[in-house]
C-alpha cells in the first residue's frame, strides 16, 4: 500500500528549485559525458549520461 502513494507522487508537480537543479545536473552530466566519450573514455561518457538522466527521473520524486 505504501508503494503506491510514491508513485502516486512521481506525477504530482515537482518544485520549480528541484526541477531547475534536476535539468543542470542533467546538461551538465550530458555535456561532461559527450566530451569524455569524444577523447576516448566510452564508460565515463555513459556513465555521467545516465546518471543526468537519471537525476532527472528521480527529481519528479519531490514534491510539495
């Protein structure tokens, strides 16, 4: 029972400050991880890109 009311939270609105910080952290993981990945360290570049994208995903987690 107690599963359910986290996802019920995941589509209420998230605060405006922890969606700001979820889509930098997220460009800037992105950005780090491209050019990484562009000299050569593959598993870096991937690793920083899903950590941005899942800092994204777990921001929709908080919220009012």
């Amino acid at each position: 029972m107690r599963v359910r009311s986290y996802y019920k939270r995941y589509y209420e609105p998230t605060p405006k400050n922890i969606r700001k910080w979820a889509d930098a952290i997220m460009i800037a993981s992105t950005t780090a991880g491209a050019c990484s990945h562009a000299l050569n360290h593959e598993w870096i570049g991937v690793t920083l890109m899903i950590l941005g994208v899942l800092s994204k995903l777990l921001s929709n987690f908080f919220t009012d």
